[in-house]
C-alpha cells in the first residue's frame, strides 16, 4: 500500500476508534454484486432466518473491552457454515482469527478476518478459548499468539474458507439480503456512537459517528416497522421477548440509507477433510508402499508413502501397477467411499 493511503488510514483508525476498520482500496478483491444478478428476487414477507436451517441454537459472543469484534463476527459466520455442512452448530474461535489479524492498538479491517479464513482456517472454541478463565476477554488476552502449536494448525483447515467476496453496493439492502440468504450470512462493518441506541433492540444509524463495529447478520425480514436485517452481535446476551424471540437486534434501512453500513463480506465454506474411519487407518497402516487402485482396476491409482496416499499420474506407471497387483500381491483394490477417505498427499 502506498504510503499516503496507509497515512490516511492510520489518522482514521486514531480518530474514530474501536474494534473495525475500512477496508484499504484493493483492486484484487472479488465483487459479489455480479453473482447476484441471477439469483431469485428476495422476499421479505418470506424472510430468512438463519437459526432456521441449522438445529442448534447460536450462543450469543461476549467481547468485553476487546476490540475483538472482526473476529467475533467471523466466528459467528464461520460455525454457521460448518453448521450447515455437518448438522449442529460448535463454537467456533474468535481469538484465533483475531489474535492474527489485530492492529497495534486493537480492532482489525473487516477484509483481513475473510483473508485469515481462506488462508489459515479458524479452530473450535474448544481448542482456542475466546474466554479469559471463563470470562469475557481482555483486548491482551485475545491478541496473545502462544496457543498456536503445529496440531492446533492442523486441525484449522477443518473450518476453512475457499473465497471470500465484497458487496460492493453496500448501500443496496435488497442485494445485502440476497447475499444472507443465498450465503448463510454476511459480516459488515456498522457506524455508531454513544447515544445508547446500541443497548436496544434497535440501534439507529449515527448522526455523528464515533466509531465502527463488525457485526454477522444472518437474518432479514419485514414486520409492522418495515425491512430488517438482524444479528446476534457480540456484546452479551439479550433477553428474548415477545417482539424479538431471537434476542437478536435489528437494523433498519436508514442504516443503509445513510451509508452507516460498511464493507459487507460473504464467505465460500471449503468442504470438511473427509474423517477416515478406524477400518481405513488400519489399512493405510497396513498398506504401507503398497499400492492402492480404487474399484476394479479403472479408478484412480496410488501408492502410500508415509502414511499419506500418493497419485500415479502416468499411463505407463498405472499400467504397471495393475500388472503388478495381479501378480505380486503389492496392492489392493478398494471401494470409492474407502478412497476418499484415505489422507492424501499434496500431490493427489
């Protein structure tokens, strides 16, 4: 980045103040808005609601005085999108986004929160706690980098992203509400100030903004006050009542009318690694530089080195595989569910 704009971006962050941040210009950056063209037009007396499509509830976050939120908004999005692939809704870490995407002095650019799930991943809650001894953090707690192990790494690519794409017209409710439903949610960035709205179901847009908040909205729809999209956001739980079953706040368009609605994002989910069953690690154990052919001699041909399933890419090689398992014995064959299964190298 150039230095006058990183200047600029700096003298931003100081004045404005806590947990998000624009967005520095980025022309490498995917539109969404294009994707959406096609898609069917959003019906808001139908809404949406993402806690209708996964079983479990979503336990509301608790930043505290961390600037957290860019990784408390992604750790909402990111066990939603797991949610949605293996049935049921696990914590997902805020602190091992966060803690690497932190700027000196707290807060974080919404961009970089997605970049750390395509390029890292995120770990359970389990795994990384979010909370301080089982209390809300402190901003040194979530920024503190010592639980990162080679196993933890590992165990990230779990919950990892593929892509990540910025709504460009984030102004435009309708295509903000598109991308909720057809992607199980956004991140975006708010504009608020201290005039206590934000302790209410109903936040209303800042007349004077003082600073800017990452929020996960995985709902829109419209009541006796007009269209809303709604998050859970990650200041504490809310009682749920008769008007807000959720506990979840609502924003209306003047949110977006008045351009206090910043940087949106939504994510692609990267299929889960497959879970190999105790049968298949025995036979990889076994099959140790033994080669592997998937069905009855046409599938996909390998050979485990290391405990990892390797490609035999050529023509000539496979051929001599098969004549050699018919013949020597220095291989099996194998269904395709067992196949997939197998721990591939970065070479299949």
């Amino acid at each position: 980045m150039e230095k006058a704009i990183l200047k600029n971006y700096i003298v931003y962050k100081q004045t404005m103040g806590t947990g998000a941040f624009d967005d520095p210009p980025d022309s490498r950056d995917y539109p969404y808005d294009a994707m959406a063209l096609g898609a069917p037009a959003v019906d808001w007396n139908k809404g949406f609601h993402i806690l209708n499509h996964i079983e479990d509830e979503i336990p509301f976050k608790n930043q505290d005085g961390s600037s957290s939120c860019v990784g408390q908004a992604y750790s909402y999005y990111g066990g939603v999108k797991n949610a949605i692939e293996v049935g049921y809704y696990d914590e997902t870490s805020a602190k091992s986004i966060y803690s690497y995407i932190a700027l000196n002095g707290g807060g974080a650019y919404l961009r970089e929160g997605a970049k750390r799930f395509v390029d890292y991943g995120a770990n359970l809650e389990l795994l990384v706690p979010s909370y301080e001894n089982g209390n809300p953090p402190s901003e040194r707690f979530m920024t503190d980098k010592s639980w990162l192990t080679p196993e933890i790494e590992s165990l990230a690519k779990i919950l990892q992203a593929s892509e990540y794409r910025r709504i460009v017209a984030a102004k435009n409710m309708d295509l903000f509400a598109t991308a909720i439903r057809d992607n199980h949610g956004v991140v975006a960035g708010v504009r608020g100030s201290n005039n206590g709205t934000w302790g209410t179901y109903e936040p209303k847009p800042p007349t004077n903004p003082e600073w800017g908040h990452a929020l996960y909205f995985g709902a829109f729809g419209i009541d006796d006050n007009g269209k809303y999209i709604a998050t859970p956001n990650s200041w504490g739980a809310r009682k749920k009542t008769k008007n807000y079953p959720d506990g979840w706040q609502k924003l209306r368009e003047d949110y977006f009318t008045t351009g206090n609605m910043f940087d949106p994002w939504t994510l692609t989910d990267k299929p889960n690694p497959p879970v190999m069953s105790e049968k298949t690690k025995e036979l990889m154990e076994k099959m140790e530089k033994k080669i592997i052919i998937e069905g009855t001699g046409i599938g996909r041909q390998g050979i485990i080195i290391g405990g990892k399933l390797r490609d035999i890419k050529s023509a000539r090689a496979a051929k001599a595989c098969l004549y050699a398992l018919a013949n020597n014995k220095l291989g099996i064959t194998i269904d395709t569910k067992t196949f997939e299964e197998m721990v591939k190298g970065a070479d299949f």
